[in-house]
C-alpha cells in the first residue's frame, strides 16, 4: 500500500479503543503521558515510549496495549505539539518521561523507545545512563545526529521502513555505525522493515489527528 495509505477513518477507531481499560489493560491518561498496565502477570520490566511530534500520539496506542497485554507495563510520553520546530529540544519532554517511570515504582528496568523526534528525545534520555535503563530502541528516526551513544552501555535497535524517505535509510545506517554502537553491548543492530515509510512505520503509528 503507498505511504499512509493505513491512516484512514478504521484506523483512528481502532487506536480510541486500545486507551479503553478492559479486563486485560488498564489504561490511564496523566496529561502528558498514557500508561498501559497489565491487569495480571505483570512483569518487572516495562517500555518507555516516546511519540513522534506532529503525530496524535493516540496511533502509537494499539502498540502500547499489545505490549501491555503481554506483560510489560509501557507507558506513552507525549510530546509538545510544536516538537518537529524545537519545542522537544528543552528538559520538558526529558521530566515527562521520568516522572512517567517514577509513577511506577514496581518497573525495576525499562527500555527507552521513540519513533522520529521521539527517538532524539529517548537518545537523550539514554544519555543520562540511569541505572533502571536497560535498553534503546529507534524507529523510523535519523537521530541521533547531535550527540553520541557510542560510550553508552545500552544495547541500541534501530527500526526503519526502506521506503522511507524522511530519514534517510544510508544515512540511518551510517549512524547506526558511527553513533550508536554501544561499547559493551558489542555493536548496534538494525532491523529494516521491508515497505513501511515514514508515516507508515507498522502498528498505525503516524495518522494525523483531525
């Protein structure tokens, strides 16, 4: 299907419902962040995700329930509306997602995550080397471009569509190399998604809100 050709009318029903609580999910809405909490069998380790900006972050919530649903605790961190044109770039959207994780207590171990902007915020989040980090993973993201994780101790997975054509897939691959190769973890790995673009990225994740 051609780029964003997922995003239609189905779509956005199918994303309002996955921030329903039923039996199996609880969900909960901060303001600045969702939280998606399995209801039994919860594990120790949970995911942090951070949204792409410009992106309603209610598409990544399909995603977040089905990891929820398997035991993880994953909490969605929104991102400032003008993320894209450097509202992202401050302590703001970093303290959302600490606060995020301090709601849980329980989560011994998370592993950081974002799609586009979200991915630079997650890198920088890595940075801070937080013991309870235990993990990165980048998805359909160029960052990052301006600091460096090759001293991290975080194992680091870049996800990327190879129609993409916002982030440039040589370019990912380069950094994927030069940037992301963490010292301990042996190097970094990248994991190409065959067809999704940008806006396409698996999991619904990049409609537009209305």
């Amino acid at each position: 299907t051609p780029c964003g050709a997922r995003t239609g009318t189905k779509t956005r029903r199918e994303a309002r419902a996955a921030l329903q609580s039923d039996s199996h999910v609880r969900v909960a809405d901060s303001g600045t962040y969702f939280t998606f909490v399995p209801v039994e069998g919860q594990r120790t380790a949970g995911l942090l995700f951070f949204a792409g900006a410009l992106v309603d972050p209610i598409a990544y919530a399909p995603l977040m329930r089905e990891i929820a649903a398997a035991g993880y605790p994953a909490v969605l961190v929104k991102l400032p509306r003008r993320g894209a044109f450097g509202g992202a770039e401050g302590p703001e959207v970093l303290t959302r997602g600490v606060n995020a994780t301090l709601s849980l207590p329980e989560i011994r171990k998370w592993v950081l995550a974002g799609h586009s902007r979200g991915g630079e915020v997650a890198s920088r989040l890595a940075q801070t080397d937080a013991p309870s980090f235990a993990g990165l993973v980048l998805i359909g993201t160029s960052h990052p471009r301006d600091i460096s994780l090759a001293n991290s101790r975080l194992p680091v997975t870049r996800i990327y569509g190879t129609r993409d054509t916002v982030a440039d897939v040589e370019k990912l691959e380069k950094r994927l190399c030069h940037a992301c190769a963490p010292r301990d973890a042996g190097a970094g790995q990248a994991a190409p998604a065959r067809g999704p673009c940008h806006l396409d990225a698996e999991a619904n994740f990049a409609f537009r809100s209305s």
